[in-house]
C-alpha cells in the first residue's frame, strides 16, 4: 500500500464550474502526478510534479491547473469545468531513490461527470 | 501521435492457455517498459518491467519480451487463470526512467474462461 487517497471518489458537477480533485500521500515521496483515463485513450499524463512547488504540464494539461504546497498534497484544478473532461482521474507517486525504476502507484481514481 | 500502441482492444483465452499481450511503440527514445493491470473501479497496479538493455524478463507466470528492432513487446502469462481478467495497459518511458512520467497504451482487455 503506497499511503495515497483521492477526494472526492466520485463528483458529479455542472459545466462551467470549477472543481478541484485532492490527491494526499503518506510516504513523502517526491514524485507526484495526475492522469486521466478515458475510453480509447488509455491513460494521459495532465501535470505532474517534482517536489514543492515545482509542476509542469503533460500531454493534456488544456484546461486544467495543478498546485503543490505541501510535500504530501497535489491539487488538480479545472478553472471551469467541461464535458470534455469527464473521466476518471488518478493520482500516482513515483518512487525515487538510487536507481529510479519507472514505477508509478496509482491511487483508487475519482470518477468526475460534467453534465 | 501514439507513441505507445495497443492494437487488440480486447482478448478471450481459456483458463490454462497462454495469453499473450502485445504492444507496440514508435519513440526510439524509450527506453523502459512496463505493464499495469487494471481492475474495474480500481486503480492500476505494476505488473512487470523491462529495461532497454534486455530482451527478456521473468516474474513467475509472467514474461514480458522486447523486440528493439521491430519497436515490440510483448506480455506473456502462462498459464492463465480467471483471476487474471483486467485491462492490461503497457507503457514507456525516456531518460533511464528518471522523470517516470510513463506514457501509456489504450489498454487490451483480458478475458480468461474457466
């Protein structure tokens, strides 16, 4: 168990309001980023981080903002919500210490519906 | 672009028999592999991985093969049992694994018969 939570689980909101997804870890690892999973898509990197205050965008990171303040929390923000960005959305920690393998060790995901 | 493909949206074998999984990858640049197993409502889980350097590596019933030239692997689970039905997505990385921002395939999913 890599100690990582998603809040909220599931969300359902309307188009044009803002929504920020929390993912929290209990490990103090360095390494924290956000994906989104859809249908024929598999999963695409939005933001990732590498420490405080140190985040940089990935593959499809339109339309979404990210913030880490604290070594344990990574926030995902989407300023204004769209269809478009209904998905299920994970968080993942990335290990780092010697010899960095490339795992990654998702949380359990947060289902979000833009109606 | 598809940097990382995943041609076969979906896969039935009977319990017993070998699955095999493929990928296939377009950035020569990649240098490690992996494979994640996803389970409905969950999130995914590592399975096995693979570094540029090898051709072959071994965790049990699992295999996973890489072709360099042909830019292909290639997940091997033998024998198969029910509890291996999940999606499998395959993914890669650049840089030794260093940033571990993996880019992912879209997935085949597994179905094994009892």
């Amino acid at each position: 168990d890599a100690g990582i939570t998603q809040s909220p689980r599931h969300k359902v909101t309307e188009t044009g309001t803002p929504v920020t997804l929390r993912c929290h870890q209990t490990e103090n690892h360095r390494y924290m980023y956000w994906y989104r999973q859809d249908p024929g898509h598999g999963l695409r990197l939005i933001h990732y981080s590498y420490g405080v205050k140190d985040t940089d965008k990935g593959e499809v990171s339109d339309g979404y903002s990210v913030s880490r303040s604290k070594t344990e929390d990574f926030l995902l923000t989407l300023e204004s919500a769209t269809s478009s960005q209904t998905s299920v959305y994970f968080c993942a920690i990335g290990f780092s210490s010697g010899m960095l393998t490339g795992e990654l060790f998702f949380g359990e995901g947060s289902r979000l519906t833009v109606l | 672009d598809q940097q990382v493909k995943q041609n076969s949206p979906s896969l039935s074998v009977q319990e017993g028999r070998i699955s095999i999984l493929n990928c296939d990858y377009t950035n020569s640049m990649f240098d490690y592999f992996l494979w994640y197993k996803k389970y409905p409502a969950e999130g995914p889980t590592f399975l096995i991985s693979i570094s540029s350097i090898k051709d072959k590596n071994e965790d049990g019933r699992f295999t996973v093969f890489l072709n360099k030239s042909a830019k292909h692997l290639s997940l091997h689970i033998v024998p198969s049992q029910p509890g291996d039905s999940a999606v499998y997505f395959c993914a890669a990385s650049e840089g030794g694994g260093a940033t571990n921002k993996l880019i992912f395939g879209t997935g085949t999913l597994l179905a094994v018969q009892p």
